[in-house]
C-alpha cells in the first residue's frame, strides 16, 4: 500500500511554484474560520489536553474548504492521523489543500482531477485503513463496502442524499460498521436547511442578477426548511412571496404564515423569480415555459438539477445568451426566460456555500460524534444510528456559551413535575 | 334512558322566562361560527346525505361554546343521537345551551353549577351509555372507566392534559376502549398553539392592559409552539422581544430566530413585561420579585396557573389594588407589580379563548375521528392511538379548498422518485 | 364668575349616591394613567417647583378621560387654576370627572348631556375666561371667536379637522389670539397616527369580530401614515395584506415596502377584511357591495364616517342581524356584508382609544405649548403657530430619558462638519 | 472645437485589439439593463416619435454604467446629440464605454485615466457647449461656471453632495443657468436611500465577509432613510439591530419600531458588526476601537469615507493582514477588528451599486426633467428648482403601469370634499 500511496501522491502531485503562496493563503482562511467557528473551537479547546483520538486513524471525505480544515485540525488537535479526500471533483480549495499539507495531513486530492483520478483519490484513501470514516454523500462508504475493507469501527454521514444510499446498502447487504447520521441532528438539519441555505440562496440570487428584491413577486417551490427559510429571508427584504407545495399540512401552514399559496401553474405568468427547494424532479418542466412571464428567472436551491428541465430549454434554444456570469437568457416563442446556473443549486455557484457559522454546528456534532464513536463502538449494533441526543444538546450549549448566552436550568421540582407531568392534577 | 334523561333535565333544569331569547342569541352565535368554521362546514355537507352517524350515540363533553355547538350540530346532521356535557363548570355559554336543547341535543348543564351539580352532569351522561365519547380533559372517560360503563366503542381526547391523564389510566388499568389523541394532529397542535394561543394572547394583553405594544420590552418565558406563537406577534407589532429557555436547542433557535436569549434573572430588572409559556412550574418565583422593575407586568399564557408564584404575592400585599379588570397591583418593597388574571392563562381570561377558525381545525378532527371510529373499532386495539395520517391531510386539504386555494399534485413519476430515492444517483 | 360657576355646576349637578365610589375609581384610573404616561410626568417634576403657571387661568375642552386627568393634574402642578369641558358629548368618563372635582377642577360636563347641555357647558368655560385655552376639535376656539370673549392670550389645537376650522376662521375673520398646531409635532401625529392607531385598530379587529388575523386578505384602503401602521401590523400578526391608493407615489412605495396594491374594484371579490383610513369619502359605495365576497367584514379607521356608504346598506337590508356587539350583518343580493361599528372609527369604537404612552406624547407638547404660550404670547402673531422645533426635540428627549435611553450627542467638530457641510470637499 | 475634439479623442483613444468584443458584452450588458430599468424604457416609447431632443447637444457627466448606457440611449431615441464624460475616475465600465462609442456617443473618458487625464475629459465636454448638462456630484456644473462657458440653457443634478455644491456655488456667484435638483424627487432619494442602499449594504456584508446574519448583533449608526433600510433588511434576516442616533425625534421612531437604542459607547462592547451611516464624520473613533469586541467587523455605509477613523487604525496596526479580498484584520492591544473596504461606501466595493430597478427611478426623473428644461428653459429663474411634483408623480405613475399595477383615481366629488376638507363639518 506504501508504494501505491507514494505513487499516488506523486500521480496527484502537483509542483506548485507557488505553494508557500497557496499556504499562505489557505492559513489566512483556515484562521478566518476558526474565529467564525466559535463552537468546535470550544470543543476543541476542552479536549485537547486530553488526546483522545490518539492511535485513531481517521479519513474524511469532503468538500476541502476552509471550515473542513477547522475540522481536520481541530481532529488533529485531539491527537488523530487523518486522511482526507475530496468528496466532489470540483469542490477542492488548493490553498486549504496546501494549508493541510503543510500540517502533516495525508490529502488525497488535486486540482481539477479527472473523473478517474476523482475515484482513485477516494480508492486510496479507502486503501489507508481508515479507523473511523466521515463522509459528505456516502461515496466512500460505499467503496469500502463494495472492497470489502475490513477493520473499520465506525463512520458518520452528513448529507441526506448520503444516508439514502446507507439505507440502501443496509437493506441490501448489511453494514459491516455502525454508521451515525449526522444529517439528522437537530442541530444541524434545522439551521443548516432553513437559515444557511435561506441567506446562501438570496446571496446567490443577488450576486447572479443584481436585481432588487423588494416589490417583486417570487414563486418558492416546497415549503420544507429550505423553503421556509427562502420564503423568510425574501419577505423580509420586501419581496411578495407565492408558495407551491403538493403536502397540504405544508401548504396550510404556508398559508397561515401570511403567504400566497397557489398550483404552480396559475403561477407561472405571474412570478418575477422562481426558486425551486422541493427535493423532487420535475417541478418547472416544458408544459410551464410557455406560461411564464417574459423575463422570468429560474433558479433552484434543491441538492440536484432536476427540478428545472434544463434539457428542454437547450431544445428550444441551443444557443442562449449569456448576458452575466451565471446566467443564460433562452428564447422561448418569443420571450425571455432566465435560467440562473444551469439549475443547479443556486446557494453554491460561485459562492461560498453556507456560512461557517452553519458549518460549525454540522461539524461539532461530526467531531462529538466521532468521538462517541471512539469510546462506544464496541457496544454499537452494525447499522446506521441517530446522533444521540446528548451530542445535540452539547452542540447547542456550547453554540450559546460560545455567543456568551446563558440559559436556564430546571430545578429538581421541576424535573420531578416533568416527569410527574400533570397525571394527578 | 328517556325516563333518567328527564329527570335529569328537571334536577339541573332552569326555568328562564327568556329562554326564547337565549335561544335567539344562541342562534346568531352559531351561525356567526358557522361562517368562521368553513372546514367542518364542509365536511359536514360531504356526508349529511349519507348519514354515516345514524344509529351512534355520541357523548361530548366539551366548553358549550359557539364553536362546540358547530361540531355537535355537525354530527347531528350525519344522523347521531347526541347528549353533551360540560368539561368546565365555568364555561357553560347559556345562550348556546339553549340553542342545542331547542335543536334536541341532550344537554346536561346549567349555568353556575355547584361541584356536585357539575360532576353529576357528567355521571349522567355517563349513564345515558355513549356509543363514542368525546372529551376536553379526559374527566368523562375516566369515570366512564372508574364505573365501568359497558358498550363504548371509542372514544377521543383533545387536550394535552386530558392525554396524560388516559396514559396514566392506560399503564395502571389498561382502556377499555380505543381512544383517539386528536390533540396530536398536526393539523390541531400546531395551529392552534403557535397562531391561535399566539393572538389570543396578545389580545389579552391589550384587552387587560390597553399598553402601547411597540418599543415595549417583553419577556418570554419558553419557546415551544406558544412562545413562537407569541414572540412572533410581539415582534409583528413592535416589540422587543427576549427569550428565556432552559433546553439549549430551542435556546438557539431562538437565538438565531433574532431574539435576545437570556437568563430569566438576567431579563428582570429590563423587561416591562413578562409572560410564562413553558408548562412548568415556578418559573416566576419568590425570589424574582424583589429584581423586577418598578411597574412591571406579568402574565401567564402556560395551561396551569402554576407559572407564577401567585401565593407569594399575596403574603407580600394582601390587599392589592385593582386599577383596571383583571389586574392587581402590588406593592413589593416599594415597588408595584402588575399581575394579570391572577396568574391564569391569560388568553381565556376575559377574552373568547382561541378564534373560531382555529377551532375548526380541532374539530374538524374530532369528527373525522369519531366518523373513523364507526368505521374501524373492531379493529382497532384498546390503547392510545394517533390520529391516522390521512384524517390530518384530509383536514388540510378541506381546510385548503374551503380557503379557495388549490395545490398541486405529485405526478406518478414524482412518486416513484421519492420512493426510489435518490438511492441510484 | 364664582356665582356663575356654582350656579353652573348646580344646573349640571347630578348627586351621586356613590360619588366617593367614583372618585376612588377616577383615582384609580389616573394613577394608571399617570405610571404609563412618563413623559409628561417628567415634564411636571421639573418645573412644579417654580409654578410658572401661577396666575393663569388654562380653559381645556378635551375627552374627559384618564389621560386627560394626566395633563390637567400637571397643569395644576404648575400652578394653573383650571376649567375643563368635553370635547364630545359622549366621551366623558365619569368617575374620572369625579377625581377631577375632588381636586378642585372646574369640571363644566356631565354624564350623557343633551345636545344644548353639551353646548351650554362649552360656553360656560367660554365664559369662565380662560387665559389660555387648550381644544380638541376647534369647538371651544370657535365659541370663543363667535362671542367674541376678550383676554384670551393664546391657544392650542391638537386635531386635523380642528386645525381645518381654524384655518377657515383665520381666512375669514382674523384669530383673536396666536393658536398653537400641536397636531403637527413629529412627537404627536407620526406616532399617534401610525403605532396608536396601528394597534388600537388591529385590536378593534380582534375585538368586534374574534377572527384569526393569521392567512386571512385584508384590503387597507389609504397608505398615509396610519394605513402605514394598520397594514404593518396586520403583517405582523401574519395576515396577507392589499392596498389601495389613489397616489401614485404612496402606492409605489407601498409597491416596494411588499405589499400587494391594486385598484379596489379588483380586490372586492377576494378580500377578507376592508379597513379604510383614506380620510376621504365614498371609498367603498353602493357600486361595490355587490361584488364583496360572503362573509366580507368592512370597517373604517378613518376620523369620519364617511368612507363607507352605511346609508346604502341599510336601504338594501333595512333589519341588519346583529350577532355580535358591534357587528351588523345585512343580506344584500343573498351574501352576507359584516359591517363593523355602523362604519365609524373603529379603534374608538368599544375600545380605549389610543394607549396612554401615545397620549402622553401629544400631551407633553399641549403641556410645553402652554408654557411657550406664557412666555412668548407678547410677540407671538395672531395666527395659527407650527409647534417650535425646540418642544419637538424637548418632548422626544424626555421620552428617551423616560424610557432609560440615552443618546449621543454632536461634537462641535460635527457640528461645524454639518455646516460647512461638503462644500470643501 | 472639431479639432480639439479630434485630439482629444485621439490623446485618450485607447486601440483595442478587441473592441469587438467588448462591445458585444457591452450590448449584453445595455438589454439586460434595458430589461430591468421598464419607466425609462416606457417613457421613451411614449417620447420617440415626437424626438423632442432634437435641435439639442446633451452633456452628461455621470459614472459609466449599463444603467447609464440606457439612460443615454434613451436621450439619443428622442433625438439628442449626446456627449458624455466620466463622474468618477473609477467608475468607467470599457464595455459600456465601446457600446455607446458604436452608437454615435461622444464618450470623453477612457480606463483608468490619470488625474490629469480625467479631468481634460470633463473640461473637453464643458469646451464642446452643451445646451443642457446632467452631473453626478456638480464637478461639470463647477467647471462650466469657473471657464464661464456660454449658451447653456440648464442643468441637472442628482446627489446630495452636488447639491451642496451648486448651493454654494448659487450663493458666491450666482447661477448662470436653471438646474434641477432631481436628488430631491421623492421618486428618487426615497427609494434609492432606502431600498436600493438597504439591500446593496447588505449584500456588501455577505460578499466581503461570508458571515451569517441571523442571530448576530448588528450597530447600525444613523436611522436616516438610509439606516432605516439597512435595519429593516438586517431585521428581516434575523439580525439583532441596535441603532445610535444624536437626533432625539429619530431615537424615538427606532425605539418604537422595535429597535434597541443607545449611545455608540455603550453598544462597543457588544456589537459583532457597525454599520456607519450618518452623514456625519468621526462617529468611531480612536477613542472607541479599545472597547469594541474581538473579531468585530466595522463597515461604512454612508457617502464618504469620513466616518471611521481608518487614518488611526494604520498608526496602530501598520501591516493588517488581509484575509478576504477588501477586508483587514488590524490587531489592536490584542484584539482583531476588522475594516471593511477601507472604510469607503460599502455598497459599491467590490459590487454594482444600487440595482438596476432604482437607478430607474433617478434616471427616469433625469430624462423628464431634461424634457422639462427644453420646454420651459425660458421661463425658470437661474436658480436651483426642485423637480416638479408632476415629473415625481409621472414617474410613480409609469413605474406602477410598468409593474402591471393600476390604481384608483379621485371622483370628482373625492376632489372637492378634499378642497373644503372638513371645514362646514
């Protein structure tokens, strides 16, 4: 494995006449971040004396921003050797890259890989015999179920799209180490959707077009978190917000928060902007285009491209023009429709994805959860787990100490009147 | 049967030599909710044909309210035979009292009754043997199981407190009957305790103490449902709102919802007002007075009055004056505290407790519950139950439509997407 | 005058067997008033020492009401003999009438005059010979005026329509005496016109009709300051809100604040709820009614009840249902149209009026008027006066330090920045 | 004049290999504004028959945008000869600049121009006697008086500080021509100061530091229309909002719209971002950077870069490092503060200014006034006007009919009730 590792850091290798340039860099970000990222810098500052990720080898893969690097290091600082790979071809900030080589961490990555080299990265990584694995979409635990690595003791996954296929592979085959869902931690989920996502989309909205959001009419496609958070943000700058949502909870709910709530289609000649956030396919498709006001914009806050269909556009109008960076503007019977970033999600294009702050919650509960990994995983049944309610709670309470925010406590009487709850009233 | 019910009727009968009047106003009353309650409405208008109630009798005991008289003229449309009783010896509106005995529902209530009077109300009904029992507090289904009253077939329950009550009758004595916790609805619990709790205690507020909302400091004490509910129209209308918690979670939802999250300690001498909304006990104690800033109101919007400790005010100031209804200043080392309604939930208090809209919802539930029942007691086990998912849809679909508002729908290939999910990507 | 001020107070005497019942209750009530009304209260600390109103007789015809008790117990302070008559025949709050007395006001009213007792006791004030009188609708200037009373030094106005009258009696006849136009102070109509009203409408709402706020459609017809602060607060409360104007300015910037603005014929069939504050009349006539949805509510913030066509109304359905206080329902053309207070002000209507701390911001600067009016009247003009800029700022400072808020100040070097102003640069 | 002219051209004529190319983004750049800026697109169908500029030379000194390339393609659509110089070294876009060039403009400016450069190219546009000049910031207005160029029949200008200009100018010397102060329409500085400033510093914060807004503490200095905006927009994303303010009357309308207000020093300690907006010079101060918190961010929103004291941060903190592009992180007895931009205009760093939508609205009333001054040049006064109250009502006007949106109109009857407004009450 020695030599391949070798071979592949050299295949990967990239000589950078500038790397102490890019480290630099990457530094600045790295320490940016952690000032931002109050609350794993709390965590780690409690256990770092301590080690206890000492003798642990732990490989990530994920997103190589600089809010991961807060995470690889603060991983460090507990005493773990660490690997990381990318978990998307072009997702890899080369200066935190160079930031993390300089800090003895095994990066399995490079710029701009092919998708062979994409895979082989993630394969080598699998290769190092990684103790605990931590994962953002679930491709490397699947490729070390598919090659059957052996010795793992327990890993975590982040994304939803990700615990899908660990569902997936559970039912079919069986885990072969337990697996904790990160995605499912109150914590995470709940401010991550509704307010990272909820300003990451209105940045990107006014980054792409420019355009003034008070006055105008959006169509906000799904009312789940995202939804919720879009339609938020939106309305509090002055925007008129319609909601479309095919759940009828969701749509009263919609309702009785003060929003326009209509089909899709009797939206369509109506709306300036429509966003899509419903995790579904087909929710602008070509029986829309025609309907729509000429002009409109068309953007998707959803994880995958297929809310908008984009194919059909280039259909009916192969060469669009492209008259801002991320736009393309189609003719379509004579109107103009705006198609912002191909359909892809929006919040991500040419932005920085969610604010390090979001990222901080996800990430403490990712270290928190590793850690429990660490001292439970002999107890743990092979399957995918909850993150325990404990770490959630944890995470918040150092969130508030970290914001210098004192809560409450419950007295014993009022535990004992909890627990007695009202059954002798 | 007919013989006791009459005799019945002539112990807790009152002569009121305008009853006829009282039947006239019960009437308008009625068909001023009638119009607010467009969803059982419409329910109704889809069954009355086929009567599905015929040959059930129902017991409710329930408020006799405008909105109770909607539901019970509802289910007597669908063909049952009906008796009612108050869950509330105080909550009896004797006009709509007259109204359901003119429209021969079996009434066993009266105005001002003594304890005895009122619990023997609820014997009789009891007696009158029930087919299905409806109830606000889960005083008739405990007694139907204390006496052991055969031949019911179901029952449902509405209030939080009420479900305690048959969880705690559940695990000493098992039910004899199934019962359904309507209070667990998305479509009851969620309305009714953000928006419906949300207003009515704002009204409250300025019925009480007719303040100037805006610029004003409130404090509020928990942020479940109703404290959302509450903070969000406090800042709708002005307002600077702070947050006290004692789960970390919710604490930073708050946070990040914009709201100032302190220590209840750190609010008193700040806040101008202050309303309790947690559930619990003593969370405005003996020793909070002392801190609280001259002039300062307080109020409680929590189900039980044990919020606040009242008693103690009264050791401090035995004669309070009352300056205005509902309110009692006293004077505490020099210093005057304003209490409203004694402590008690401030929204019921001199007000018309939840907007009939929100009712709707409730029973709308209620009587998809008890239709539910007809259908499937036989297979239905003698325990809890939740209410059935689609009873909850269907309630917001109506609910939906009776708003004139229309959704979309997922198509067959949406369905399959969901279902697959996202597992082959 | 004594003679006639006995003789008076004889002819409008009514023994009250509880007279000492409703000093206690007037007392009450002022002390209420007098802890939520802190601005004039600061105003009176400071200068009720050096009484600079001694030897000045002040006239007030002004609501008899306990705000009202505030202003005149501070003109006493001062030093003031005072008379004070009702502004309207049915605004007097008796007990605080009482309190009055008992702290030897010269109160010329009584409860429930006739249309010439009303008169009579304006004129009797007239007569009285007040140094200085202090009006609330221009009644008592006029009388004054007519009668041509001698001595008077000068005066204050607080509303629009008294400002009207003025200005229609100095175009005509010339003023007698230099008028001061408390209306116009930032510190009075910006907060009166959009938080009191704002509020004490919504609340008016609430009260009338026990409707949820929440996904209901209000049309505000009017986006002056107090549709502004209406439909602001109906937003807040969660409902969707239209509006319309006949400005197109207005309407614009209600355009861009979010709101939807339409033409009102368009909004008839989908509105919940219409509020018109317009200060203009015919906004919703007998061409309209028809078109209105079943069940819509109508009710007016504006001062006259002009803005409805209630005549109309009642041609269509001359025995309107009424189902609930205030509320009248006519059928017209088999729908149901909920009028709200026969079209008069709503937020008068049953309820307080305007919350104190709003009152004591108008009558601070009445309160500083009057001592301006003291010490300039030698050379102030026999016109109608804008309030000095200087009682304004005074009346906005004292309301900060009241609420505990401090402010920065200019430095000199800010001040000269301020000056020169840019023309250097 | 040709000759001069010709030179000029050519001393700032730049060759570029691709001036192709930059014309065609130029062109893109012109329809996308074309698309968002409908009033001035509108008033220009109205107009372009008729080509009332015709027989007019056109001077425009303004920053080289897209929404100024449709300002000026709308002045030559109604049949003006039109020259343009650069308000602002900075500012010139070279696409914009080659799209006008191929449309017959005579463009004076060219990229990055030396000092000296720049302003040949205003006094080359003075020199070539325009009838009618538009400025940004009076520095042609300044040099036609100075070089006391002839024939000129009037002016307009649009900023605050050129209005400044012109005043001081009208009060040495004398005007020698009519200008109109277009600033001053409520159609423009309501919307641009408010909405247009309110979003663009806002997205100025997300773009330069990333940071989440929800749940932070933001000091917003100055609650002018401008801090107005800036706090409504930081609210509505769920911000906390603290206001300074020196002027009492503005404190008082913060408190109330629910803000927290308090003297800058007492919010140092607390506050995560300052947001200066006052107009004003020195508002942080050497005296304050001591108490602000660790890692506080310090932005400037208002015109010129006077209100930060960025000169002494330098004396303290020579080499900041840089962390994000237009970000320094200065170290300060041990504590990092961060200044954004250098303390300059923060909407405009780095981003596009005011979106497209507002600039309309200015523009808009540009191109009327300009109208205005070919028809009434004869008879307005050689003084500063204020835009006339039908080209602000024109503009509201077609921006509501280009949105789609109509409104009421008065009834005859409605126009006379307003003209004796309440007098014969």
């Amino acid at each position: 494995m020695k030599n391949k590792s070798s071979t592949h850091k050299r295949s990967l290798g990239v000589k950078y006449t500038n790397s102490r340039d890019l480290f630099e860099t990457g530094k600045l970000s790295y320490e940016w971040a952690v000032r931002m990222m109050k609350i794993i810098t709390k965590i780690t500052e409690k256990y770092q004396r301590a080690k206890p990720l000492a003798n642990f080898k732990l490989g990530f893969c994920l997103h190589i921003t600089k809010e991961t690097s807060v995470l690889i290091m603060a991983a460090k600082a507990l005493g773990a050797e660490i690997s990381i790979c990318s978990a998307n071809p072009l997702s890899v900030q080369i200066d935190v890259m160079e930031f993390l080589r300089y800090n003895e961490i095994n990066v399995f990555a490079k710029k701009d890989p092919s998708k062979v080299e994409f895979f082989e990265s993630i394969i080598h990584l699998a290769k190092s015999k990684p103790h605990i694995i931590t994962d953002d979409g679930a491709e490397l635990h699947s490729i070390v179920h598919k090659r059957k690595i052996k010795d793992i003791l327990g890993g975590t996954e982040q994304t939803t799209s990700g615990i899908f296929r660990i569902l997936s592979l559970e039912s079919k085959t069986g885990l072969n180490y337990p697996i904790i869902d990160v995605n499912n931690a109150k914590t995470k989920h709940f401010f991550d959707n509704r307010y990272g996502t909820g300003q990451s989309t209105i940045y990107g909205l006014m980054k792409t077009l420019g355009i003034l959001i008070a006055g105008k009419i959006f169509v906000v496609c799904g009312y789940g978190w995202v939804g919720k958070g879009i339609s938020s943000c939106l309305r509090g700058l002055g925007a008129r917000v319609t909601i479309t949502e095919v759940d009828p909870i969701k749509a009263l709910e919609a309702h009785i928060d003060g929003f326009d709530v209509q089909r899709l289609k009797d939206t369509l000649p109506k709306g300036d902007c429509f966003i899509t956030c419903t995790g579904q396919r087909d929710i602008i498709t070509k029986y829309d285009f025609d309907l729509l006001k000429n002009g409109a914009f068309l953007a998707n806050a959803g994880h995958f491209d297929v809310e908008i269909d984009v194919a059909y556009l280039y259909t009916q109008d192969k060469h669009p023009v492209q008259p801002r960076p991320y736009v393309e503007s189609f003719i379509i019977k004579g109107k103009k429709i705006n198609l912002i970033a191909k359909g892809r999600v929006i919040n991500l294009v040419g932005g920085e994805g969610n604010p390090s702050e979001v990222m901080d919650l996800s990430f403490s509960n990712q270290l928190l959860s590793i850690l429990y990994i660490t001292k439970n995983y002999k107890n743990l049944e092979k399957k995918l787990h909850q993150v325990p309610n404990q770490i959630d709670e944890k995470v918040a309470q150092v969130a508030l100490s970290s914001f210098g925010i004192k809560i409450d406590n419950l007295t014993r009487e009022q535990v004992d009147y909890h627990n007695k709850a009202y059954v002798n009233y």
